[in-house]
C-alpha cells in the first residue's frame, strides 16, 4: 500500500511539473540577432558595459576584444574593474588595441565589509560608468571576463529593451560542452536552472518568479536607481537573480532568454570542477538552514531516483505509475539536451546526475559547517550581512540546483 501511494505521488509530482510550473522543460526563447545597422538613430541610448575581473588572464583579452568590436552605433563604453588580481588581468586588458577609445580599466580599491567581491567590483565599475556618461538614461551591460560577444549582441540586447519597454535583459549564455563532464553535466545545469527558474515565469509580469543569468544583464540606469543602485545587493552571492527580484518586484519588466551571441569560455574538464562551482553556493541559495537542506533532499530522491527505481524494481500498477514518471522526466530533459547538440539517451542518466547535485548541495553545507564557508578566487564567505536576499528564502527542494556557473562571487 505504501509503495502504491508513493508512486501515486511521484507520478501526480510529475504531471503537476510538466503542465503547471511555466512551461520549464521548453527550450526556451532565444533572440534573434539584430544588426547595429539596423537599430534607428534616435533608438540607440548609451550603453555602459561593467565587467568585473579577478585573477582573469586566460579569457579577459577574448572577452575586451568581442565587447571593443560591438556594433551598436551608439555611445558604448567598457569599464573592466581590475578585483585585485595577481596574474596581470588588468595589464592586459590594458594592451587591447582600443581605436575608438571605448576602454576603461579601473583598479579596484579593497572591499569594504559587508560586500560580496563580485558586487564591489561592480559598484566601482557602475560608479566609473555614471562619472563617463553623468545624464545617461540608457543602459548598463553587466558581464563576465569569461565571456565572449558576437559583434550584434549589444545591438540585440538594447533593441530587445526598446521593443518591449524592458527594464532588464538577461540571457543564459551559451556553455562549454566539450568534455566528457560537461557533456554529462552542463545541459542538467541549464535544465535545474530552468526548473527553479520557468522562463515563462519570469518573463510573465503577473509572476513574481525573477531571475537572471549572470553573464549577460542588461539593466536600465532608471531601474537601478529605483532599487538603491548596486548597494541594496552589496551582500549577495546569489547576485544576478537578487537583481532580478529587485527590479521585478519594484514594478519592472524583465526578461530571461538563451543566448545564441555570447559564449562561456571557462572550461569545466572533470567533474570536480563542477562540484566546486556547484557546491560553493547551493547551501546559500538554502538560507544555510539544515531543516531546507533536509527538505531538498527528499524532494530530490521523490522527483528524481524514486520514479527509476519503482520502474525497475516494482511491480505491477506502482511499476507502472513509476515508468510514467520516468519517463515524463526524460522527456522533459530533451529539447535541453537538444539545445546543447548531444543525444537523448543521456536522459537515461537523469537520476544519477540529479544524485551527483544533490551530493555537492550536502557538501556545500558541510563546508558551511566546517567555517569553510562560500570559497571561490581565493576568498571565503562564511555568512556576509545580506548574503541572502529575502527572496530566496524558503524556494523549496528546487533550490538545490542551484545556478552557479557563470555566477562568480569573486
């Protein structure tokens, strides 16, 4: 009887999943690219690009080259906040060629307490981007130093804000897929991602579901200002999707897409590089409590293995009921794993890469236990004042697939 109402559960589990949560196995909206030529006279508001960068020497001349080569034929500036780095990050962003003088390199001063590293960096970048451009109404870019621009991406950006009076545009960007774990990996990192975070939910304006993806976030000056600049997030190492809820949930419209203009350059080889990005903030989205952990953790089990194992070691009716979970479940990774051009028998192994999450979410609260805290570009997080936006509170088993690549609290 037991067994029969546990399948019951985690096939009405599923089905509630597929047709009501925001449509979040659909591979999503993705822009399609716009041309700077293409974009009015009097449609082309300044753009400030901040991009902060820590200990970034094998991708920040990439990175400075894609976003110096826009062409958005409005004002662009680039400001790249040099976080302190020892390996020459700034020196060479520096020796970028740069003829229409779009670059700006500023050197970061020591971060105040209270401050993530990330969110400084980028204070200081916002603050030098006001100081170029003191009465611009138009946008700020915020992006990674791991991170590469097709030529149209700014141009796509700013026309997709215009069109649809957005007052924030992200874009999930493309992701690294070479190695055998990111083949493994990755597109369940895009999928949990889009099951915390529907698509269709964020971009509904009747939702309060926000989020964002930290790569690319495109935001209006008069939308920052509205939520207290950059210092109302000054805590966060969830940062991009804490920006998000802030400027949903003061009236703004956002968006949140897939990008096919801007590429992650940062490799993940072994899957103990995904542990680690996976693990260094997964117990924060859980507001460091144990009681959330716990109730992740069940809720991984129920949705994820439990359907396998009644499909295979059940019998009769809970088999049946489990094989449909199952088999909802794989269906609804495929057009994921279709976005990343791998093959639909990886679905196969669904449980054992949601097992692989939810043990990096454990060891993500045992470092927070053991004072380890959030580590990431050499500097540790034990619990910053406003590290956790209120928002985050209380998501439910979802939070542990967390959304961390891309997302550097550095």
């Amino acid at each position: 009887m037991l067994v029969l109402a546990l399948s019951a559960l985690v096939c009405v589990v599923w089905f509630g999943l597929i047709f009501c949560h925001g449509r979040f196995w659909q591979a999503g909206p993705v822009l399609a690219p716009v041309r700077g030529s293409r974009l009015a006279a009097g449609n082309c508001p300044e753009v400030c690009v901040v991009v902060p960068a820590r200990d970034e020497a094998a991708s920040v001349v990439q990175c400075i080259r894609s976003l110096l080569a826009q062409d958005y034929p409005g004002a662009l500036h680039v400001i790249l906040v040099d976080d302190n780095s020892t390996d020459g990050t700034g020196r060479l962003a520096r020796s970028v060629p740069d003829p229409r003088g779009r670059l700006t390199v500023v050197a970061g001063r020591a971060r105040p307490p209270g401050w993530s590293g990330k969110l400084w960096a980028v204070a200081q970048g916002v603050a030098r981007a006001r100081e170029l451009a003191p009465d611009s109404g138009g946008f700020v870019l915020l992006t990674d130093a791991d991170i590469t621009h097709d030529p149209r991406h700014v141009s796509t950006l700013v026309a997709k804000a215009q069109a649809d009076h957005l007052d924030q545009v992200s874009e999930m960007v493309e992701l690294n897929c070479a190695s055998q774990a990111e083949r493994m990996l990755v597109p369940a990192f895009v999928f949990f991602f889009a099951l915390l975070y529907p698509f269709a939910s964020v971009n509904n304006p009747r939702s309060r579901v926000a989020g964002a993806a930290g790569g690319t976030v495109l935001v209006r000056w008069s939308a920052l200002a509205r939520i207290g600049g950059i210092e109302s997030l000054r805590g966060a190492l969830i940062d991009d999707c804490t920006l998000a809820a802030h400027v949903k949930h003061s009236g703004g419209r956002i968006y949140l897409g897939h990008s096919c203009l801007a590429r992650s350059i940062r490799p993940y080889p072994h899957p103990a590089d995904i542990w680690r990005m996976v693990a260094r903030t997964a117990y924060v989205q859980l507001g460091y409590s144990p009681l959330l952990l716990a109730g992740t953790i069940i809720g991984m089990v129920l949705v994820w293995i439990v359907p396998m194992q009644l499909a295979l070691l059940a019998h009769g009716l809970p088999c049946v009921l489990g094989a449909v979970a199952w088999v909802l479940s794989m269906a609804s990774y495929t057009p994921t794993l279709r976005r990343f051009g791998q093959s639909s028998a990886w679905a196969l192994l669904l449980p054992v890469i949601a097992g692989f999450y939810t043990l990096a979410t454990i060891g993500s609260a045992v470092d927070h236990h053991r004072g380890r805290g959030v580590v990431w570009k050499s500097r540790a997080y034990t619990e910053p004042d406003g590290a956790i936006s209120t928002h985050m509170r209380g998501e439910g088993t979802a939070t542990a697939m967390n959304r961390t690549m891309g997302d550097d609290v550095g």
